[in-house]
C-alpha cells in the first residue's frame, strides 16, 4: 500500500504522508456529507418520532444539522491546543475517525429526535478532533516554500469528498430496500447510514497505516499556546491570525447565505430544483479546480496578494446574487465566489502556518477552521432571517461582512514569504 501511495503522490509533489490524510479526510467527507441530504429525509420519513420540543420537523431538521458545526467549531481551539500540549496529531485524528464511525452506524438504531440530537451532536464532537489535528499535521510536514501547495492538496481532495456525496445519497436512499447475501434486507436510509460508516473506516485504516507525526511535533510540545487579539510586534492594531480569523468567520457567512434559501431563489428566477442544484454546487466546482493551484502560486507570489484579491472579488459576487434574474447568471455569480473563496481559504492557511512557531500549529490553524465553521453555520442562520425583509437583503448583509473582511486583511495582514527569493527574476543567472 506503501508503493502504491509514493506512485500516486509523484503528481502532487508533496509529501506521501499529506496524500494519504488528503485521502483519508476525502473518504470521510463522503460519509460524512451524506448525512446533510440523508437526516432531513429520515426525519419526515416517519421511523423518527418522540418528543419534539413543540417543534416543527423543518426546525427540528435545522437544528440536528446545524448543532453539528456549533460544537464542531466550539471545540476545535480546545483540541487543536491539546494536541500541542501533547505533541501528537495522530491520535486526535483516529480518536475523531473511530469516533465519527461509531456515530454514524448509531443511526441505524436512532428513532427519537432526541437519539438524533445527541448522535448528530457527538459527531460534532468528534470531527473537531479530526480538522485541527489534520490541518496542523500538514502544515508541519510542510515547508515555507511548499506549505501553500499542501495545503491546496489537502483541502481539494477534502472538498471532492464533500461534494461527492451529497450527489449519490439521496439515490441510495430512495433505490432501496437492498437485498444482501444471506436473505437479509436493509433499507435506504440503513444503508447509507452503512455506508457512511464505511467511509469513516476507511479513513481510519488509512490514517493508520499510511500516517505518521513527524519528529518536531514531539519535540516542540508545550510551547506558548496563546492566541492574541492586539499585534505583539507593534506593526499593526491586531494579530494576523486573530484577523484572519475574523475575515474567515465573514467569509464563510457570506458563502453560506445560499444555502437555505432555495424556496425563494427558485421563485425568483423561476427555476427547478435542478438549477439551484447546479448552482450550489458550482462553488464546490471552482474549490476543487482552483485550491491546489492557487495553492502552489502563493508559495511562489506570496500569500497576502491573493488573500487580499480573493476578499476584494467576494464583495461584487455576493451582491450581485441578490439582484439577478436568470439562472445561468447565477450559476455564474456562484462560480465567481467559489474562485474568491479559493484564493482566500489555502493562502490564509499557510500564511498562518508561516507564523505558527514550533508547536503552535494546532492552536493557531484551530482560528481559522473555527472561525470557518463557524460562519457557515451563521450564514444559513442569516438569511433566513433576513430573506423575509426582501430577497436582496441578505446579501447585502454578507457585501457588508465582505467589505470589513477586506478592509481587515488590507490593513492588518503582512506578507509572510519572502517572495524575493522563490520568483526568479528574468536574465538573472
């Protein structure tokens, strides 16, 4: 499996460690996305009742989905700072995948709302104990000069998973009951939720066999662990990492407004579920293409340029989506901000994987995946609270988020590579 792995990680030019998580995160993004399409049909399917709080199943579904991301994103710093303390990513990562696993078949057995709840909220739990850990063991098996590129990698193959399957689930939900060997019989909704633990499995082989902490993490735990607000250096009013964190949070709501308002975006452009479909998923479409080589590009041009350009292209193509007429436009406007989103998400990473001294990467890395989540559970939030006021008025509310992001990183991030020394300067020797 070894060989196999170094075959497949020449193309990528990083290390076969960072592939192999790269992998692993995009086998459990499957199972775990598929949860996003399969919890709402299993709960107005009828096998979930019990006490439902006076609650509607509309809210009911809201909450099981969104409780997941609040205590995902609440308990990453506590992880990511953790893991410093130790020394050790690994661990956390196989606590999160064995963790993720067990949850996932538990809904084979869930029939109340509450059972959800509490499965859905577990699984929270368990994955923030998966990206912090992740994302600080590829910036540590990374350098200065590829950091950017790895990150790209990681961050591709993860989205591929995240995309993937929410595109297959809603057909092994509704292609059921299976008939298995044996005579036995398993439904839709059991088999995905089979599949999903499947997945999670598989993660947790990989991350098993195939990956390992690299000695400096163990060597450099315990270090100074604390997150500042105010700029120590005295450069600027606030701290690099605390402000892209903050712009993270803003960007993250911005792109998450679509997502629950497809009632009204299809009335408006007059359109099927079809459309919002390929709307939806086109920011995923230009995540996927665009990570990894604008990953690569920032360890050559620096990371700040594009950070500051893709928070400068996300204010007109999340304005514009509150005014347009036709879907194609719209597709169009989705695609622009999934272009601006990849020239902000793995820049922001190993920029602050740059400032990150030894045994930090936990905790810093931990702001900005927090504050990620963070804001793509507020977006949803956020528009439907201010569709009702008129269908522009959300995105209005996420230009203006856009807008102070900019003005943050424009103002209060520094170049961290010294890009002098990586871009050849024509007619030099």
């Amino acid at each position: 499996m070894r060989r196999l792995v170094e075959r497949l990680v020449a193309p990528f030019a990083v290390d076969r460690r960072v592939l192999a998580l790269a992998g692993a995160r995009m086998a459990d993004g499957i199972g775990n996305s598929f949860l996003i399409i399969v919890i709402p049909l299993y709960v107005t399917s009828g096998v979930v009742g019990g006490t439902a709080f006076g609650l509607g199943e509309s809210m009911i579904i809201g909450l099981v989905l969104s409780l997941f991301g609040f205590l995902n994103s609440s308990f990453q710093p506590v992880t990511g700072r953790l893991s410093d303390r130790i020394g050790r990513r690994k661990p956390f990562i196989l606590v999160g995948l064995a963790g993720l696993a067990m949850t996932n078949v538990a809904y084979v057995f869930a029939e109340t709302y509450v059972s959800l709840l509490v499965i859905r909220g577990l699984q929270g739990v368990s994955v923030a104990f998966i990206i912090p850990s992740s994302v600080a063991l590829v910036n540590e098996l990374a350098t200065t000069g590829d950091r950017g590129g790895n990150m790209g990698v990681y961050n591709t193959f993860r989205l591929v998973g995240f995309g993937a399957g929410p595109a297959v689930a809603g057909a092994v939900v509704s292609r059921g009951p299976y008939a298995l060997p044996g005579g036995a019989v398993i439904d839709g909704f059991d088999a995905a939720f089979y599949i999903a633990t499947i997945t999670a499995t598989i993660s947790y082989v990989m991350v098993t066999v195939l990956v390992s902490d690299p000695e400096s993490t163990a060597a450099n735990a315990g270090a100074d662990l604390s997150i500042p607000i105010l700029d120590r250096s005295g450069t600027n009013l606030l701290d690099p990492v605390f402000t892209l964190g903050v712009a993270s949070l803003f960007m993250a709501t911005a792109i998450a407004l679509f997502a629950t308002i497809q009632p009204q975006v299809n009335a408006r452009l007059e359109q099927g579920s079809t459309w919002f479909g390929l709307q939806f998923a086109a920011f995923i479409i230009a995540q996927v293409a665009l990570q990894t080589p604008i990953g690569r590009a920032c360890d050559r041009y620096g990371r700040r340029p594009f950070i500051v350009v893709g928070m400068l292209l996300l204010v007109p193509t999340t304005l514009v989506q509150g005014f347009l007429f036709s879907s194609v436009l719209m597709f169009l406007a989705r695609l622009s901000q999934g272009i601006a989103a990849a020239m902000v998400f793995a820049p922001s990473l190993a920029l602050v994987g740059d400032l990150a001294g030894p045994g930090e990467s936990g905790s810093k890395l931990s702001v900005l995946t927090m504050a990620f989540g963070y804001g793509i559970a507020l977006g949803p939030l956020s528009s439907g609270a201010l569709v009702g006021y008129g269908f522009e008025v959300p995105f209005v509310f996420g230009t203006t988020l856009a807008v102070l992001g900019l003005a943050l990183v424009y103002t209060q991030v520094e170049e961290t590579l010294e890009t002098s020394a990586s871009v050849p300067v024509v007619g030099s020797d």
